[in-house]
C-alpha cells in the first residue's frame, strides 16, 4: 500500500506531518495522488496559519497520534460552540 493511500483514510483529521523541507501540526484536507492539501496550525495560538501543498513523495514521516496531537485536539474541540 502506497502512503498517500493510507492518508486518504485520515483526510479532515489532525496529525504531524515531516516532509523534505520541514514538518507541521495541522489538518490534512486531502490527499491526492500528486500532492496533499494541509492546513498548518500554530501551535501558541492553536490558529490556521497557512495551507501548504505537499509534494507527495516528499513526505518523511506522519504521526497521527500522540502527546501534541492529542494536545490540539483537545484545544481546538474546546474552542467549538456548544449547541
């Protein structure tokens, strides 16, 4: 299985993602056969900071859970309104 297979399975959730040039908390919007779409966050204000295209072969590594993960999960539900 190819990995941008396996990120189509976690598009809209957050993760780490490290690529050849850097690595990032966001969302990952969508993940294409050529490149994906991810939504960096900063992590001290928990804000959408920019949205980066990936070139796929150049992603290192994505964590999907963990600590920091967990963290801005956590942060961003608690900024949702309450129904």
């Amino acid at each position: 299985m190819r990995l941008v297979e396996k990120l189509r399975e976690y598009e809209n959730q957050y993760m780490f993602i490290k690529w050849a040039t850097g690595g990032e908390y966001g969302k990952l919007i969508t993940a294409g056969d050529d490149f994906v779409e991810f939504d960096v966050i900063n992590i001290d204000t928990m804000a959408y900071s920019e949205t980066v295209l990936i070139h796929a072969p150049l992603i290192l590594e994505v964590a999907i859970g963990g600590a920091d993960v967990q963290r801005i999960i956590a942060e961003v539900s608690s900024k949702l309104p309450l129904e």
